[in-house]
C-alpha cells in the first residue's frame, strides 16, 4: 500500500515507473468476465476464440489443479471496454453448451 501510495504522490525517485493516472485508467478500462460450467477439456485458445468474436479479449484464462494440471471447470475472459463485456455476457448466456462441444472438437 505505501508503494502505491508513494506512485499517487509522485515521489521522484520512482520517475521511472508508470504515471499513476495512467495506471488507474488502465485497470478502470478492462472489464473481467467469470466463465462457468466450462468443460474439463475447454483449452485457452478455445475460450479466447469463443469470446472474441464479441470484442478485444485481452486475456482468457482456464483454473487448474496446482497439483494435477487439469481444469477445475471455470475460467476469467478479460475484455478491453465494459461495453464488450456487457454484449459478451447478454449473447453467451446460455450458450456454453455450445461452447464445450466446440472447446472439444477443436482440442
């Protein structure tokens, strides 16, 4: 916390970092998705092109097992504006039968 404090306040030994503006408009901007009911096969590259077609995905990420490797089944979708995020979640609801089959076929 004292770390972003020092940011926020401009200490200038950190010149070198991130304008703190620019840092909290970033985070402000994305809009981060939690995706469920995921097949256990459903790969990244499946999740990312699923999502993509309703906007600039920044990151899919699946959940797995720390100690086994393997999916628990749910993930996060990371989009560029919250607009596409909104449009995302009103044309998937319902739709992740769809996607698992598709997540299969293409693994």
């Amino acid at each position: 916390m004292a770390a972003l404090r020092r940011l926020i306040t401009g200490n200038p030994k950190h010149s070198s970092l991130i304008p703190p503006t620019l840092l909290i408009c970033r985070r402000g901007i994305a809009s981060k998705l939690f995706v469920g009911g995921l097949s256990f096969f459903t790969t990244e590259k499946g999740l990312l092109d699923a999502f993509s077609q309703y906007g600039q995905v920044m990151e899919a990420k699946i959940v797995t097992d720390r100690v086994s490797g393997k999916s628990k089944g749910f993930g996060f979708v990371t989009y560029a504006s919250e607009d596409e995020a909104e449009k995302a979640i009103t044309r998937m609801d319902g739709k992740l039968r769809s996607l698992k089959a598709s997540a299969v076929a293409r693994a």
